[in-house]
C-alpha cells in the first residue's frame, strides 16, 4: 500500500501563486509515476502533470505547459506542484496519484492505483 497526503492548497489572486505538496509514504519502491490531477465542480477529472519517480522525466498538460512545473524530493518522499500565474479555471480540487505500471506518459486517471485525498486549489479573479 501507499498513502498519499496533499497540501498547500487555498486561496490565491489571479497572476498569483501556489506550491502543493504531496507526501507519499508505504510501499514507494513499488511507484514508478507520480501525477497531479484536478477536478472542478461538475467536471471529470484531469491530468495536469506527472513525474518519474526517482526522476527521469516530467509531462504536462497543454493547459499548464509553462506555468505548472512538478518536481520530486525522494529523500523527502515528496512531490511537489509550482503553480505560477494562476487564473480562475485553474480553480479546482488537486489531487497527487501513485502508478505502479510502466507506462509513459500516463495521463488517464483509472490506471492509477493510489490517490490523495485532494486539496482545494481556489483563485479569485
């Protein structure tokens, strides 16, 4: 098993910006991806970016590509999500997600095995 636990999330102007932090503990060697997800009231699910674990590689959303950058610590276990230059429809719950299958880049949120329990991400314009 592998717990994941979000934070770092709240309440931002727009142009501004937010880091969330995702710590993972259990069985991390079983991890080969990590993935930050977001879901808006009354919408699916959506990738936003993921990780190699370990380091390796970085994939993003068309819709974050050059505002959004994720980066890991192993040492802390932990994954991290800069958000700069945030605007209202960035506004959703953010959740951090483990993958233990090897393929790249996975950006389909059922092919995941172990989610967070989300932080709200909310930007005022």
């Amino acid at each position: 098993q592998v717990q994941l636990v979000e934070s770092g999330g709240g309440l931002v102007q727009a142009g501004g910006s937010l880091r969330l932090s995702c710590a993972v503990s259990g069985r991390t060697f079983s991890i080969f991806a990590m993935g930050w997800f977001r879901q808006a009231p009354g919408k699916e699910r959506e990738f936003v970016a993921v990780i190699r674990w370990g380091g390796g590689g970085t994939y993003y959303a068309d819709s974050v590509k050059g505002r959004f950058t994720i980066s890991g610590d192993n040492a802390k276990n932990t994954v991290y999500l800069q958000m700069n230059s945030l605007n209202a429809e960035d506004t959703a719950v953010y959740y951090c997600a483990a993958d233990r299958d090897y393929n790249w880049p996975e950006r389909r949120p059922p092919k995941y095995d172990y989610w967070g329990q989300g932080t709200q991400v909310t930007v005022s314009s």
